[in-house]
C-alpha cells in the first residue's frame, strides 16, 4: 500500500487540509505585541498580522511557544494551517517536548471556540492519534502524539479509550514502545511529561497507571514484550518498599 492510501494518513490529510480553509485568513490582532528583544522583530510581527504568509521554521516555533501573547487564541488561528503540517511531518521543535505544543493549544482555549472552529481542531488531533497508532508511516512516535494530545484536551481518558479500540500488532508495538518510555517516570511516581497548563498532573498519572497496569498489560503479554519490561509495569501496582524491594525492581535513582 503507498503511504498516501492508509486510510488514517488519508483522514489526517483532510483534517489538516480543513484547517487551512477553516482559518484561510486569520491574523493576529492589530494590537498585539511582544518583546523585540526576545521574541522577534517588528518585521515579523508584522507577517502574523498578515494573513496566509508562510512563516520560517525558527519564527513559527517562537510564536507558538511564547506564553505572553494578548491574545494567543487569535494567535494560535493564525498560525495553524502551517502548524499542523509540521505537526504531523515531525518537524516541530520543542525543547522538552510535544507536550510543549499541547499547552500552546490549551492556552489558546480551543474548546471554547465556536464549534465550527472547534471542531475541525477536535478533528485534527483525533485523526493525528489514529494515524499515529495505525500507519506505519507515521513521523511522530505515538507516545509523543498522546501526550501533546493529552495536554491538549486537559485529558487522557479519551486517548487511552481510543488505543484499545486500535488492535493489531503496529497498535502493540506502539504501545511497548511508549511503555519502555514512561516506566522511568512512573514508577518514580511522575507523569512522564511536563504538565503545566492544566493543573491535572496526578489525576491523570493515575488514570495512566490503572489503564497500563489493567488494558496494556494483558496486551503486553500477548505481544510478546520482554519480560522486564512486563515486570517494571507490574511494579507499578506497588507502593514504597514493597516496589523497591521486588527482586525485578530496575534500581532506579530519582
């Protein structure tokens, strides 16, 4: 099958395709600023107060990470047609993360948007997650995606809910994957990514835990992850010494 004929890269395809006719045309506010000696030049201020001008890579990762805007939803409108595509080719820079570009989305409130602007944002990452777990041409890592997602939404019940309906041995794979990454943070008690937006860090470390410690682990075995890594998510279900003193604890400093 080519790439372009998955049907999750054909759905994210339309997704972005109907944010770029969604917000054709947004700009910044006419009054917006930010500081010339951090953010950037007159000039390029001046280019998100015009509508549908590319913005170089360097520019278009200042403004959406900045948290200072007056208005970072118009902000944000402005920007997302080209953000999306980088988005999804794997070409955002974050420096601690894709959750980074999680809370851009947040700051901008784009749930609380008129529904035909929050809705095809809605879309988009939902089409992003999909493709993510099932395309094997996928450019982000899904354990990136679910995180930016996450952050995104103030949630992570509806992402996990969705991976379980996602079967097959890629969906499998993704999942040992991801779990190799956050068995580090988790059994130090820990998210494994940096939550600042929305204050709800522990609630939804622990709904990951239960989700790893019940679903994935059932999906773990039968895909064949190694051992160790199935011994480090059971870890998870103890607490204090008795985890540290399991003969499969990794010996982990935190």
């Amino acid at each position: 099958m080519h790439p372009s004929d998955h049907p999750a890269h054909r759905r994210l395809s339309a997704a972005v395709d109907n944010l770029a006719i969604t917000f054709r045309g947004m700009t910044a506010r006419p009054d917006e600023h930010n500081c010339e000696c951090h953010w950037g030049s007159p000039e390029e201020l001046a280019l998100l107060k015009t509508p549908d001008v590319e913005l170089d890579p360097d520019l278009l990762r200042r403004t959406w990470q900045a948290t200072d805007w007056t208005d970072h939803a118009a902000v944000l409108r402005r920007i997302l047609p080209q953000f999306a595509r980088f988005l999804v080719a794997g070409r955002a820079e974050a420096t601690f993360g894709l959750e980074e570009v999680g809370h851009s989305f947040a700051r901008g409130n784009w749930q609380q948007w008129p529904a035909d602007h929050a809705g095809p944002v809605r879309e988009f990452l939902h089409a992003w997650w999909e493709q993510s777990l099932t395309d094997p041409d996928a450019a982000v890592p899904a354990h990136d995606v679910v995180a930016m997602c996450a952050e995104a939404s103030g949630t992570i019940g509806p992402w996990l809910a969705e991976w379980e309906t996602r079967t097959g041995h890629l969906s499998d794979r993704r999942l040992a994957e991801a779990a190799a990454t956050w068995e580090y943070e988790l059994l130090g008690d820990n998210l494994p990514w940096k939550v600042s937006w929305y204050d709800h860090e522990e609630e939804m470390r622990a709904e990951l835990v239960s989700w790893l410690l019940g679903h994935a682990t059932v999906r773990l075995r039968e895909s064949g992850a190694s051992a160790d890594l199935r011994h480090r998510i059971r870890l998870l279900g103890l607490t204090d010494e008795a985890r540290w003193t399991d003969p499969h604890w990794p010996g982990h400093r935190y």
